[in-house]
C-alpha cells in the first residue's frame, strides 16, 4: 500500500509541471500554466523502490482552463535510457534526491498499469497512505481478445487531455477511467489511461 510523506519537496511535482508542460505537443495553453490539483492515484511498486502518481491538474492561467493528466513516477537514482521523459529532480524531505519522470517512459510503470488493468492490483488513493481508491475502475473494449490473458505486454498510453465523459480510442482493449473536480466544481469522470 502507499505511504503518503507528510514532508516538503523543492522544487515541488507542480512546480516541476508548471516548467514542463509548456514543451509538450499537446499543450494548449498560451501562457505560463497555473496548476491546481484536482484528481488523481497512485499505484503501487512490488520492490517498493518507484512511487507512481497518476495527477489530474487544471491550469488555471489560460482564459478556458485546461485540464491535463501528468503520471509521474519518483525514482531514487536516473533511470537509464529515459532522459527524454526527465522533468527533473527534485529534494524530498525525508527520501532525498528524487529523480521524477513523466511515468509513460517508465517501465516499472508501464508493468503496474498493466496489472491495474488485469486486475491484479488496485488504485491507491493519491492523498492518504494504506487506502485504496475504489473510483478508479476498467472498461474493457469490445473488439477480440478483451480478456485479461491478453493484457501482459501491452502499451499503457495516457490519455492527456482527459474530458467528462471521454472513453478510449477504438482499438484499445481497455483503458482506465478516474474522477476529477472540473473548472466549475463539479464531480467528473472519463477515460485517463488505455491499453494497447
């Protein structure tokens, strides 16, 4: 299960995003983003060695606020061969030096999200160490080979401009959805994660 550390980082995962974002293709925003934190998981690493946050943040600084989905992973040493998914690092209070990427390059990542989709593992909530986070749940699609046999090897793929509502493409065998608080306050839930 997840521990949660009460401490401070520097800089700190929104800081981090802030600098980041910008230099994604996707990025729709014209201006310095302003993030807020309005949804999200975590999910576990059997070695205990990687955190993996799945961050669903609204930037705030645009004049239609723009909602995005950042999964990270907290590694305690640079993952080779993956600099190009690299935000930076960062001084945990009580782990260190953290190297944080964008957790689609990571394949201890990639491994887990395979396993939430098979079920093998569940969602932990972002916030509170040691619980679980039941809104996450799986749609599996409805074309051939939808089962769990057929998960192991596939690609996780980030949805990263969730919308309410949204589902998967229409090849993917199955994709996560999750729950967020939209610009207006409001509940909303969509697909934020598929699988190839």
């Amino acid at each position: 299960m997840s521990v949660i550390f009460d401490t401070t980082m520097a800089p700190t995962k929104r800081e981090l995003m802030a600098a980041w974002l910008p230099g994604q293709a996707w990025f729709a925003g014209n201006a310095v983003p302003s993030l807020r934190v309005v949804g999200g998981f975590r999910l576990d690493d059997p070695a205990g060695e990687v955190g993996m946050e799945m961050i669903l943040v609204l930037d705030e600084a645009q004049e239609t606020p723009v909602l995005y989905h950042v999964p990270l992973s907290y590694r305690g040493a640079a993952l080779e061969g993956a600099e190009d998914f690299l935000l930076g690092t960062s001084e945990h209070g009580v782990l260190g030096t953290r190297w944080i990427y964008d957790a689609a390059g990571d394949p201890v990542w990639q491994a887990q999200v395979q396993a939430l989709v098979a079920g093998d593992v569940q969602a932990q909530h972002q916030n509170i160490s040691n619980m679980l986070e039941p809104t996450v749940t799986m749609t599996r699609g409805t074309g051939a080979g939808t089962s769990e046999s057929d998960v192991p090897g596939r690609i996780a793929a980030v949805l990263r401009r969730p919308v309410t509502g949204g589902t998967a493409s229409t090849d993917a065998l199955a994709w996560v959805n999750a729950r967020w608080i939209d610009a207006a306050g409001n509940g909303a839930e969509g697909a934020v994660l598929e699988l190839f």
